[in-house]
C-alpha cells in the first residue's frame, strides 16, 4: 500500500461505473452492485472523499462519446483525483486511445489506477507496462467476442432461426420459429392496414382515415421481461414500420440495416441506416412463414412509397399532391431527363397552369429545356386513359359498390374486436379487484381506479357500436346503382362528374401511366406514355399559338359579331348573343362593354343607323309595313320558301331584300292574305305586333 500517499489521500477517490447497454443495466444487477462496492474499499484505503461516477450507464466504451469518462479526465487535469477505481480496465476503456490517454493523465498528475486486483502507479514502468498490457487485452477480447458473437448470429440467421424482436402480429413458438398471432382482433387490424394502403396509395392518407374513424392498432410495450400490448391511435412511424417490415409478406430478413462509422470530433459514431434495396440484405428467405400479403404485393407497395417519396429520387414521381394538374410528377423532359415542374398562375376560375423543365435554368442559368402550357396535354392524356379503361368500366363499378359496403363492415368489425378486448381487460380488473383484501385500502383503491377506467373504456366503445348501428344506412338505392353502372358504361361522363375530385383523377391515371416522356418540336408537344404493362403510346398534341388560350372567345361568337354588327347596335348584339345561349371566352354573359371591347380587338365597325337601307336590307317589321300585312304572316311566307330569308342564329333578326319584296308573287300573295283577314270598324284600333 506504499503506492497511496497522503497527497493521494488528500485529493480524493473517484469510482468509475459504466455498463454497455440499458439492457445490461436493468438486468445485470450484480455488476452494478459490485461496481458500488468500490465506494466502500476506497474508505477502506483511506480515502475520505470518494466520488462516483455513473454518466456512461449503458454506454458503450468501444471509442464512442461517453460524457462521464469526459468528466474523469477533466477532474484527473485539474489534479482533483487521487485514485481512479474500477473492478477491471474494460470498464474504463474498450479502446487503445482512451485507455492510453488516461494513463498518460495519470501518469503526468501522480494519480493511481486501483482495480480488484491491486493498485498500480502509471508513473513507474512495471505498473505502465502491466497497465497497457491489460488495455490490449480487454481491446482484443472485446474483438474476439464480437467477431465470435456476429458470426453465430449469422449462421443462425441464415438458416432462418434469429429473432432478435418479433413484430406485432407474429408471436414465438419454441422451435425458433414464428407464426401469426391467435389473436384475431390483431389479424384483423393488421389486415385492415394493409387493405386500406392498397385503395388509398399513400401511407399519410392511411393514418389520416384511421385517426378520423379512431381505430387503434396493437403496439408492443416494452417492460421487463414482458412484451405486452396496447391499443392505441397509429401514429405515421407504426404504420410505415408495419408496411415496410418483410416479416409481413411471409419473409424472413436479416442485415437490412447497414453500419456505417464516422470521426466526429474525434470520436467514433456509428450511424446506421435501411438498404432499401432487398438485394443487399444479408438473409432473405421468402416464403419462411405464413404472412399477411404476398410477396408481390410487399414489392409492389416498396415501389409505391419510394414514388411517394417528394424530392428524395431522380425517377421518383411524388405523391399525389394539390393543384389542377393532372401529370405533375410523370412528366419527364425528353432531353435531359429531369421530371419537369409544375406552376400555377392566376386566380379562381382565372386559374392556369404551366409545365416546365428547369434543368438548364438550375445548372447553367440558361432558359427552360421546354415549357407549355398544361390544359391540352392533361385532356389528351386523359382522353387516352379512358379509352384503355373503357373496357372495365362497369367492372369498376361493382367494384365500387362492393367497396362502399365493405368499409362500414370494417369499421364495425374493428370497433367488435376492441371492445371484446376492453371487456376482457375490465374482467380481469373486476377479478384482481375481489382478489384484494379490502382492508388493503392501498391496493384495493388502485385496482378500483384501474376498473373503472376500463369500464368507462367499454361505455365509451359501446356508444360508437350504438352511433354506427343507429347512423342512417350508406347502402346504394336502386337509382344510385342504376346511376353507377350507367357511369361505368360510359367513363368519359364518369370522368367529367362533379364528385370526382383531382385527386382520384390523378390516382387513376397513376395507375394505368408508369411516366410520360415529353418534347416540343416546332408547334407540336410531343408525348411518349409508358404504360405500366410496358406499353407505349405516342401523342401528338398542338401548342397553343401566341395569343390564343382557352379563355378566347369561340370563332363562330366572333364571326356572328361581325354579321350582327351590319344590322343593330352593340346593345342589341349582347341582347341577341345572350337569348342564343353564347358566352364570353371566360363563360360570362354578354353586356354592351363587352360587345365594344371585342368589336374594337378583332377591327370589327360600329353599327351606323341607315347602313342596312343602302344595301337594300330590312327586317321582319320593315317588310310587314312595306307589304301592310302582319309579322306573322312575312314568317309564314318565309317557312313556306315563297319569300327568301336568312337569319344568322336563334333570337337574331331575319333579314330579308327590298328587292324580293317588290316582285309581282310576292305583292300578289301579300294581297291575297290581306284580303282573308277582316277589316276593323274601329279607328282607334291598332295592330298588335307579337
């Protein structure tokens, strides 16, 4: 004991406890307590002032930051420790540079090293040699044990038997194997995941139905030595778990997490990360067991969420986004492959939309690779889609009405299995309740707490059950049905219904497209369709011109304008445009400051009062009062043929020619009905001109 001096005596102990994993330190008790023991032989060496230092509790000491051996360093500098004790070297260090920088401390501030086996002074060269020696060795039995360890953990994982954790849904047998859960409220919610992300596509849309019809799903908490479960609301990691998890689609999987170690600040990290790639795990064994999906759909959901993924892949198409756009993310630019971009402009029914590529615009500040506007290509991609689903579109209603019956019964079904389980969690409670002694008010009073919390669990299960048997009923009447399949038949109608909202557009139309290669050449915006069969259809679709866009008023509107003009005023026109059911560009009705505005943009002349009488024209009243016969009889000369007429739309003015009204046939058949109608005795009697 000559090694510790009083100057040791004076600075005080400092016992170093450290365990490598929570694990190790909720169930490797004896280790911790002999650890604390060292506080004891400390102040039997004489130490009066002893310090513990317990900051790496579950730290590994394989190089990683540990902040209480951070601590230890800082207290040997400032020359505050003595001793530093610790049952053997592994528990400071698992590596070459912190064992040697704490002997190299040590040594410079006189302090010594104390373990179970005796107390060593870094400063003298026996005591260094035997203190490195025992850092090399508790480095290479740490290697050892590690490489030991892996490679029996692989050779049992390649035969398929390595469950380190089993997920919700399986359970253990003794044979190392795993089979599905007998629990059949678990199968069912396990089931109603996985059908739900294959009618809504997107994992965030799974989550948003089943928090808005709270159903829980089963969770595993962790305890000691228990793994119970608890229903509970999903939140977005269980579910994405749970869908990407290949234990789901009957496969077992092992090494799908990669290590990777990094230097940062002269520490190791270990970072860990998922190879998505399947071909890269170190084990897969397909078919191991029995699964919830097949293998097929298990990959065709991977692709789908890897599309979903927004700006996280080159080739990924995004999820279903927000906006007017049909083809945002399968557009991709034929000539440097970048996925084009979409943009919007405007306001309300003013709304527009543009696709553009900005790839030369990103890398060499230069224009757009190509840009055009988006309203005829999203009509011609969608016209194409509906006729290739033409053909299974009643099939597709059925599917409809099966769907719209099977989600109540889902719903009603997962509300059942709860509160099957909630009353037989309130059973137990009851049961545990009695079992008390009731004289045991600190007990008896917890377990009555706990059953009536399960009992208001039931109450609260059995009123939803009562408000979904009680809602009012969503099957389908004869005429919706009838309504349905007649949609079926002609999709296009389907297409264009104001149910249908954009985003069922676009989930249809992904679908059926697996991406759209697009160029402008010239005028023309040419598209290549990859179908997801591998099919490929070209489309061949015209840029609309400068200055024409979908809010320009219709030609024949304009042409009729222009004839309308010769023969009324603007006021006039808008009254004759409105009563024939024609629209602005814009859909608007037509006022006399529109008829102006669009005489003054197409060059069309003003109206000038008595234009018509130069050339010879007059309207249905001027050819009655030529003739002195009544309107209606000029209409009836005109529907029989006798009397030549035009009229350029529906509600406009006939116009006739001063020169067929003077023709003898046409004086002689006026006279000849004038004669038929009886003459008036009143004089103050007027003609009443319908």
């Amino acid at each position: 004991m000559t090694k510790i001096t009083a100057d040791h005596l004076a600075r005080g102990a400092y016992v170093y406890v450290r365990q490598s994993t929570n694990y190790q330190v909720a169930n490797n008790t004896e280790s911790g307590r002999r650890q604390h023991g060292l506080v004891e032989r400390a102040r039997q060496l004489g130490f009066p002032d002893v310090h513990v230092i317990d900051d790496d509790l579950g730290r590994s000491g394989g190089g990683i930051a540990r902040p209480g051996f951070e601590k230890l360093l800082a207290a040997i500098c400032a020359r505050r420790v003595g001793a530093v004790l610790s049952i053997e070297a592994s528990r400071l260090a698992r590596n070459g540079r912190d064992w040697h920088t704490l002997l190299e401390f040590c040594g410079l501030v006189e302090t010594v090293i104390i373990d179970e086996d005796g107390v060593y002074d870094p400063r003298t060269p026996n005591d260094r040699l035997l203190l490195g020696m025992k850092g090399t060795m508790s480095e290479m039995e740490t290697s050892v044990f590690r490489q030991r360890s892996m490679e029996a953990m692989k050779q049992k994982a390649r035969r398929g038997e390595l469950f380190l954790t089993v997920a919700v849904g399986y359970e253990k047998i003794d044979d190392d194997r795993i089979e599905k859960t007998p629990d059949q409220g678990v199968q069912d919610a396990i089931d109603l995941v996985f059908s739900k992300f294959a009618e809504l596509q997107t994992v965030r849309q799974v989550l948003v139905w089943m928090r808005q019809e709270q159903i829980p799903l089963p969770a595993i908490v962790q305890r000691a030595g228990q793994r119970p479960l608890e229903w509970k609301l999903p939140v977005y990691h269980t579910l994405h778990h749970m869908l990407t998890n290949p234990i789901y689609a009957g496969a077992y999987a092992f090494g799908r997490r990669r290590a990777r170690v990094t230097i940062e600040a002269g520490r190791k990290r270990v970072i860990r990360t998922l190879r998505r790639n399947w071909d890269e795990w170190d084990v897969l064994i397909k078919h191991h067991h029995d699964g919830y999906i097949g293998w097929e759909e298990f990959e065709r959901n991977q692709r789908l969420i890897a599309d979903n993924a927004n700006g996280k892949s080159y080739l990924g198409r995004g999820s279903v986004r927000r906006g007017d756009a049909l083809l945002p993310g399968l557009l991709r630019c034929a000539r440097c492959g970048r996925r084009l971009q979409v943009s919007y402009g405007g306001s309300g029914s003013l709304r527009s939309l543009r696709y553009a590529c900005r790839g030369a615009f990103s890398d060499r500040a230069e224009s757009n690779c190509i840009s055009f506007g988006g309203v005829r290509v999203d009509r011609a991609v969608a016209q194409e889609v509906i006729e290739r689903m033409q053909p299974i579109g009643v099939e597709a209603a059925l599917a409809a009405m099966k769907n719209l019956a099977q989600e109540q019964a889902e719903k009603r079904r997962q509300l059942e299995n709860a509160l099957e389980q909630v009353r037989f969690e309130a059973s137990r409670a009851h049961r545990q309740y009695d079992a008390v002694d009731p004289e045991n008010r600190l007990v008896a009073s917890n377990l009555e707490r706990r059953w009536n919390e399960r009992l208001l669990a039931v109450r609260a299960l059995e009123d939803q059950l009562a408000q979904l048997a009680t809602a009012p009923a969503t099957a389908l009447r004869e005429e919706d049905r009838e309504r349905l399949l007649a949609l079926g038949r002609d999709l296009s109608q389907a297409w264009d219904s104001p149910g249908v909202t954009v985003e069922t557009r676009k989930k249809i139309v992904r679908l059926l497209i697996s991406e759209i290669v697009v160029d402008v050449i010239g005028d023309t915006m040419r598209l290549i369709v990859r179908w997801q069969g591998g099919d490929h259809t070209q489309l061949d679709v015209k840029k609309n011109k400068v200055g024409q866009t979908r809010w320009v008023t219709d030609t024949s509107v304009i042409e009729l304008v222009q004839t309308l003009a010769r023969h009324m005023a603007d006021t006039s026109i808008a009254t004759v445009l409105n009563r024939a059911g024609k629209s602005t560009g814009r859909g608007n009705g037509w006022t006399r400051s529109r008829v102006c505005s669009l005489r003054h943009q197409h060059g069309i002349a003003p109206y000038v009062a008595g234009e018509r009488q130069e050339r010879g024209e007059a309207t249905l009243r001027e050819a009655a009062e030529f003739l002195a016969v009544s309107p209606s009889t000029i209409l009836r000369m005109i529907s029989t043929g006798l009397l030549p007429a035009k009229q350029l739309c529906k509600a406009a003015p006939w116009v006739l020619h001063l020169a067929d009204l003077q023709r003898d046939d046409i004086k002689r058949e006026a006279d000849r009905r004038r004669s038929r109608r009886p003459a008036s005795h009143a004089s103050s009697q007027a003609m009443l001109d319908l």
